[in-house]
C-alpha cells in the first residue's frame, strides 16, 4: 500500500534576522579593509612624492624653500666658525657642506668631470653648459668687499669629518680655499671617498695630498691634535637648527636653496 506523499513547511523567518547580521557584518569588513587599502595607496604616494621632491632639491631645483629667520643667519658670523668678509654686510651666504659629498663638488666648479657626468644641468658653461657653480661667485664677491660667507659641515655622504678638520686647521692658518679647491678637485674626491674616509691612521696621507696648499708637518699635527674633532657634532647641531637636511645647503640672507643650485637661480636673492 502505497503512502501518500508528506508535505514539510518551514518556517524561516526566525533565521532571516541572523543572517541578515551575518551579511551586513561581512560588507562592512569588506569594506574597511578596501578603505584601508586605498588610505594605505594614498600614504605610500604621499611619501614617494616627498622622496621624489627631496631628490630633486638635492640636485638643484629651482625653487628654494620658506625664508629662515635673519638673526640665525647673523649669529653664525659673530662665532668662531669658518668665516670671510665683513659680518656686518647686507650681503651674507652660507654653506652647509660636507667635502665628499657629489653634488657639494658640483657647486665648488672645481670637479668639472663629476658637474659632466650629472648630467646636462651641472655642466659649467666652460664645458659648453649652462650651469654656474655658487660657490666661487660667491667667493667673489666675499673678495670683493661685497659679502660675507660661512661654511659648515654637516654629513652629506659619510666620509668628510677628517675632512672638515683640516678645513678648520686650514682657515686657522689663512688657506682654507686653497685647501678647499683642492679636496674639491676630482683628485680630493677619489681620496677622502676611496682612501682616506674618516681614518684617523691616514692623517699623514691626506696632509700630504694638501701639501700644494699648507705645510704638510703643520696639517698632520693640527689633525693629530684633535684640536677640531668637536667641530664635527657642533656644526651638525648648527645645521639642524637651520633645517638643514642634505648637502649642500645654501642661504643667501634668509632665503634657502637646498641643494647645488645653479647660480643664476640664486643672485636674484642677493639682489643682483
């Protein structure tokens, strides 16, 4: 005998309500974890922006950052610092500067092969380029009664603190340019990056490298001394103070150009 067939009603409705939860709770985690995914994609290229932007200044961009307040720019020519010229002039420059830097050479003028391989921006105009080298115009109208100049170290590429001393070694016997221009030079390039660095054994070979400028005897004992070892930290924590971040760093009066720019983007800011 057969049975007759069985019909079973479900009721769902006391389901409908979990579910509901279960689906609107797996949307918005869905949800915040895209949102979270977009913010993160917005953050990463707020930072490569701020890098690329970094780089670029570095390298001269032609647009200088926010003014510095005058009275920090002033107090570093009533200090013991390397200094030229007269501190009360209208006209005051400052370098921020580490000598093994590349792109502190590119603003010396005085490594013309390293201003060449940075491409066509840094080449000097003696190279059939367009770009001016700050530095020695600068100079120039320090020497010309015209300005008043200040260099600094701060570390820009690892290997100029033996370096920075022997600048202070040499501004306390009157030959800081000389000794300047020559680790400046492609030659004094290869030497503090590739032989000498930071080595306090190598004293006697960098002292003899710079013997065209300054007594050798008398620059091996001045860096043997120790005598401006502390010039290292004090210079840096000056160069902080200015908001200095890379090298170089140049201010003309209270307008800063952080990075080697080319002359012609600065002199409208020492009005000329």
């Amino acid at each position: 005998m057969d049975k007759g067939t069985e019909t079973v009603t479900l009721n769902i409705e006391p389901f409908l309500m979990p579910f509901a939860i279960i689906i609107s709770s797996l949307i918005l985690s869905l949800g915040f974890f895209l949102g979270m995914g977009n913010f993160n994609g917005k953050v990463g290229s707020t930072t490569t922006t701020t890098t690329a932007t970094a780089d670029t200044t570095t390298t001269g961009d032609s647009t200088a950052t926010a003014a510095l307040d005058i009275a920090k720019v002033k107090a570093l020519f009533t200090s013991d610092y390397i200094t030229f010229g007269n501190p009360d002039s209208d006209l005051l420059f400052v370098e921020v500067s580490d000598a093994s830097c590349p792109y502190c050479h590119i603003a010396s003028g005085k490594n013309p092969e390293l201003n060449k391989s940075a491409g066509a921006q840094f080449t000097l105009v003696a190279d059939g380029g367009t770009y001016i080298a700050p530095v020695p115009e600068m100079k120039k109208l320090v020497d010309e009664g015209k300005a008043a100049f200040t260099w600094l170290y701060t570390n820009g590429h690892g290997n100029g603190e033996l370096a920075t001393q022997a600048f202070y070694c040499a501004h306390e016997k009157g030959k800081f340019w000389g000794v300047h221009d020559l680790l400046m030079s492609a030659s004094g390039y290869s030497i503090l990056n590739d032989n000498v660095k930071n080595d306090l054994a190598k004293t006697g070979e960098l002292a003899n490298f710079l013997s065209g400028a300054i007594d050798p005897n008398e620059m091996k004992g001045c860096l043997d001394s120790g005598k401006y070892a502390g010039r290292i930290a004090s210079d840096k924590a000056v160069a902080v103070s200015l908001g200095v971040q890379g090298t170089p760093g140049f201010f003309v009066n209270t307008k800063t150009f952080p990075g080697a720019y080319n002359w012609t983007d600065m002199k409208s800011a020492a009005g000329l």
